[in-house]
C-alpha cells in the first residue's frame, strides 16, 4: 500500500471519528470535519463538472471543433449564454436577466413533467391497480415429452404429464422454475422459463435432453402485465393473491376517503377514513422501518472502513 | 428498577448499544440467513436469462454518502453480467459518483480478470464502457432514446489494471468504433436489454418516466433503502427487479454465490434491528406505565 493511500486512509478515519463525536455533543472536530466536507465536495463537483461537462461540452466544440468533424458548433453560444445569465442572480441590479434561463427551465420542466408522470406513475399504477384482480389472463407452458419415467416439476408443483404433451395456464408473466427429473431421482433440467401474458412457452424433452423452443424474451415480458414471481410461494390462485387483491382494493379506497376532504368525517365516510389512517399509518411504519435499515447501513458501512481498511483487525 | 425511570435515560447510552450491537457482530460471524425477496430474485433471474452479450446500461445515481448501500449491490449485480457474458456500459448522472461508476465496473473486471486467460480478459471499450458524468439527469435520459453517442460524446479516461499494472485509458470518441467495439452495437435504448439506475435520488423517477414508460426499456432498480417502499408499487409491471439497500444487496450476493462485504454487513444490521425493536418495547411498556402512575 503506497504512503498516499496510507495516509488517506488516516484522514478519512480521522474525520470519521470526527463526526461521530458529535453524539457525544457538538465540539470543534465535528465543525472541522463538517466544514472539510463540505468544502471537499464542492471542489469535487467543480473540478467534475469541468472536466465532463465545460470542456468537452462547451469549451473544445465552441473553440477548438467537434472531435471527429472538426466542425464548431456555434449554436452552443446559446446555452453558454443562458447559462451565464443564471449567474446574475448574485448581482441586485442584473438579476432580472436569470428569469430568461430560469422560465426555459421551468417550461421545459413542466411540459416533460406532465406528460411523463401521466405516463408513467398516474396511468399505469391506476391500471395496476384495477388489473391486481385475481381473475387476470395470464401465460401458459407447454411440456412436450415421449418419456414416461419422468418427474416434472413446475415451481415445485408436480405435474407429470400423463400422455406425450401437458400444457400448464394460468402462469404468471414472469418466470418459472422447471425441473425435470428422473424417476430414480437424476437431475436432467431445472431452470427458469420466461412467460408473458396471453403467450404459451414451449418445453420439449427427447432422451435426456431438455430443449426450449420458445419462451418469452425478456423485454417482451416487461410489456405484460403480471404478477409477483410464485416460485417457492406459490401465489398464483392462492389465497394470498385473492388476500392480496382484497388489501389493495380496500386500502387504496379507503386511503382515497381519508384524503376526500369535500364531506366532513362522519358516519361512514368518518369510518372509512379511519381505515384509511390504518393503512396509511402501515405504509408510514414500512418507510420507517426501512429508514432504520438505511441509516444503520450507513454506520455498518463506516465501522467495516474503520475495522478493515483502517485498524486491519478484520479481513 | 423503576422501568419509568428508563423514559429519562441519556441518549448517548443508547448509541453506546447501538454502536455495540453493530460491532460485535463483526467478531462473532452468526451468518444470520437473509433469503431472497422476489424483486431480488426477478432480477437476477432476468439477467441470468439474457442471451450471452447482452448490453445492460447501469448508472450510478448516488455519492460516497450511499457507498455503504449501493456499492455493494452495483458490484454484485456487474459481477453477475459479466459471468454471464454481458457487456456493461456505465454511465454517471450523479458528479460525485464519478469515483464509484469507475471503480464498480473496473474492480469487478480486475478480480475476474485474475482467472481468465488472456483473450478472456475483460477490457474497456470491448467488454465495459465508462462515459463519465453528464449533467441534466432527465435531459440525459431522455437524451439516450434519441442517440447515445451523441449524448456522451467521449468515454471517460479511466485507470485500468492491465497485467497487473495500472494504465490510464484516455477519453475516446464514442464513434471511434475501432478503439470502442462495444460502440458498434449502440445506438439508442433498443441496444440496451436492461437499464439498472443505482441511485440515492429522485432521479429513479425520470428512468420509470422516460427510459421506462417512454421508450418501453426494461429498468431493475437499485435504491437506497429509504426510497425501497416507494417503488415497490411499480414491480413487476413498471420495472423488471428491484434491490433495496443492504438487504438486498445482500441478497444478490447470495443468488450470485458470492458473499461479500453487504452479506458480511447483514448480521451487524439484524443486530441492530434486534435491539432498536427492544429499545422501542422497552419504550412503550415504560409510557404505559407512568401513564397509568398517572
């Protein structure tokens, strides 16, 4: 390890225990390594942001051409402009002129900030919603085989075919575990098949040899709608499903009660919005839960820099 | 002892405990099982059942301050594509995760590069590529639909270790396709099978929003544990797997068959779980009761 690191390792180990001194109660080595990191981080960021963003965005084109071409792209004295006009918000007199840069930011936010949120959060979450009904069309799998000596095992259900072909519905669009086996108990197959929605994933077994035929592509499948993955779970057609569907169903309706502010909380409005404080105060407890989870990670993180990297006492 | 006294207890000593429960662990090595969740496991599955060279696009959303949480997943999960021969191209939305989308890809490459002769070897520009940061995050997102050489521009000078000395790699024109071969099979997010964000941000949001909802691509996440819950709804129809926090991490390690450092983590977190659930039990029974001294 070359002396640079050795010493870097200290430093950091050093503003380490800085920090955390501030449990104890706040003290000068908090402030300093509070101030270094800050300080730090911003030189980082400027230093980053010319060498990945001013230089080989604006600087090399604008001056001294494109890369390959050689050509000068003077458009880009626009939004060097824009940009410098961003930094008369420090001046009192010319701060006015930020508001040019500032409404084409806003604008643009807006117009792709509507159309995508409808796109991608309102819509399809609505729709999920409404298609989380457990009656939902789904895939299927079709095992051909002219074996008969053969366990087959479908997410760790048997269904061993009983002529030369079974086909298996009701999947979900995700993927599923396939394990084929011989009656004396050699493994010959076991790995996942792609299914997607409203399509049929063929299996084909001749000897000892397994073929895929056809399974749903991968980027395909992310088009359809399915479900949790049932291997080892067992979800589809359960109960859980159905028990699933019903909590979502309730807790979204009464959830929206709880926010439907046009009639007072009383009679049965007032009981459903109760419900829906149950589900919402469920939801608050889940992020506090895996907030707990992340702050301690965070701690975890530093005691294996302190233990490994630092004092060595661990490997 | 009068429990009600214990409402009145100094904070500090609870972090004494706390910084204890998250220590010992450390020496003892319980290996407390984690299991896999089924968003872990949907992503793993669907990158173990990508065609061998798949291109999988992962950008690094976040800074030192989520190291802890997201380094240890992004190195799994790059782990994991390149043992199944995919191509990884590595992007940064975030300036200070330059350090980290190199060194994710780089390490990985480097550690399984030890085992491989030498025209098995992983290397920039055939096997990985980094571009660096490029700063707009949603701009660049939805940039990368239309054409993702130029959105970049250049690649990023990287360090790599090549037969076991390390050489600077200078930044190279994306359309240099002699010296980038990955290059020549990427045009926009149809050359992509996947799209995984590591990210500590709202920038998950602009991937559902563009590079998923948008232009159709298949996106995994990798959060923080914080932003966890909030983007369960969208599996597994929105995005193909999500990974949150240590746990997950630790997770893949496992589907991966190799434990790392967030497995090594994971006894120290159920430690600390443990107790925080009996300092809050503690807590309640203590109210109660001088609710009803009262």
């Amino acid at each position: 390890m070359s002396p640079v690191v050795i010493i870097g390792i200290w430093f950091a180990a050093g503003l380490t225990l800085c920090i955390y001194s501030f449990l104890y109660k706040d003290n000068v080595f908090y402030k300093i390594a509070e101030h270094v990191y800050v300080g730090s981080s911003a030189a980082y960021i400027t230093v980053v942001a010319w060498y990945n963003i001013m230089v080989p965005q604006v600087i090399r084109p604008l001056f001294y051409g494109d890369v390959n071409t050689g050509q000068h792209s003077f458009i880009l004295i626009i939004p060097t402009i824009l940009g410098i006009l961003m930094l008369t918000r420090f001046s009192s007199k010319y701060s006015w002129l930020s508001r040019i840069p500032m409404s084409i930011v806003f604008g643009m936010g807006a117009g792709m900030a509507i159309t995508g949120v409808v796109q991608a959060f309102i819509i399809p979450q609505i729709k999920d919603t409404i298609a989380n009904s457990p009656v939902i069309k789904i895939g299927a799998m079709k095992i051909s085989t002219d074996r008969k000596d053969l366990l087959i095992l479908l997410d760790n259900k048997d269904i061993t075919p009983k002529g030369n072909e079974i086909t298996v519905g009701n999947l979900t669009a995700t993927q599923h575990m396939l394990i084929v086996k011989e009656s004396a108990g050699k493994l010959i197959f076991a790995k996942p098949i792609l299914v997607a929605s409203g399509q049929t994933s063929e299996v084909a077994i001749e000897k000892d040899e397994v073929k895929v035929i056809k399974q749903a592509d991968p980027k395909d499948m992310a088009k359809f709608p399915g479900r949790k993955n049932n291997f080892g779970f067992a979800l589809s057609n359960s109960l859980f499903l159905n028990l699933d569907f019903i909590l979502v169903f309730i807790g979204v309706l009464t959830t929206l009660f709880y926010f439907y502010f046009s009639t007072p909380h009383t009679g049965v409005v007032g009981k459903l919005a109760k419900v829906g404080i149950g589900f919402i105060m469920v939801s608050f407890g889940a992020s506090f839960g895996f907030t707990v989870m992340a702050r301690i990670s965070l701690l975890i993180g530093r005691v294996q820099f302190l233990l490994v990297d630092w004092l060595h006492l661990i490997k | 002892m009068d429990i009600v006294k214990l409402m009145k207890i100094d904070r500090r000593i609870l972090f004494v405990f706390i910084f204890l429960s998250v220590l010992i662990p450390f020496f003892l090595k319980c290996n407390i099982p984690v299991g896999e969740s089924p968003e872990t496991e949907a992503l793993f599955r669907y990158i173990d059942n990508l065609p061998e060279g798949s291109i999988i696009l992962i950008s690094t959303d976040y800074d030192m301050a989520s190291r802890p949480e997201l380094y240890p997943m992004a190195k799994a999960i790059i782990r994991h594509a390149f043992m199944k021969g995919h191509k990884i191209v590595s992007i940064c939305l975030w300036p200070n995760g330059v350090g980290l989308a190199e060194n994710s890809v780089t390490e990985v490459a480097a550690k399984l590069n030890e085992k491989r002769p030498e025209d098995k070897k992983l290397r920039h520009g055939k096997d990985y590529l980094i571009t660096g940061y490029r700063a707009g995050v949603a701009i660049v997102i939805m940039s990368i639909g239309d054409s993702f050489s130029r959105t970049f521009g250049t690649c990023a000078s990287i360090t790599e270790n090549i037969d076991g000395k390390k050489t600077t790699i200078p930044s190279i024109s994306l359309d240099d396709h002699h010296r980038l071969p990955i290059m020549k099979n990427i045009k926009n997010y149809d050359s992509f099978k996947l799209t995984i964000p590591f990210a500590a941000g709202a920038s998950v949001d602009a991937w559902i929003e563009f590079a998923g909802a948008r232009y159709h691509q298949p996106v995994a996440l990798g959060v923080t544990a914080v932003s966890a819950p909030r983007y369960y709804p969208f599996f597994p129809n929105q995005i193909v797997g999500l990974v949150g926090g240590l746990k997950g991490a630790a997770e893949y390690e496992n589907l991966i068959k190799n434990p790392d450092w967030a497995t090594k983590g994971m006894d120290a977190q159920s430690a600390a779980h443990i107790l925080i659930i009996l300092f809050i039990i503690i807590g309640n029974i203590a109210y109660f009761i001088s609710i009803k001294k009262k």
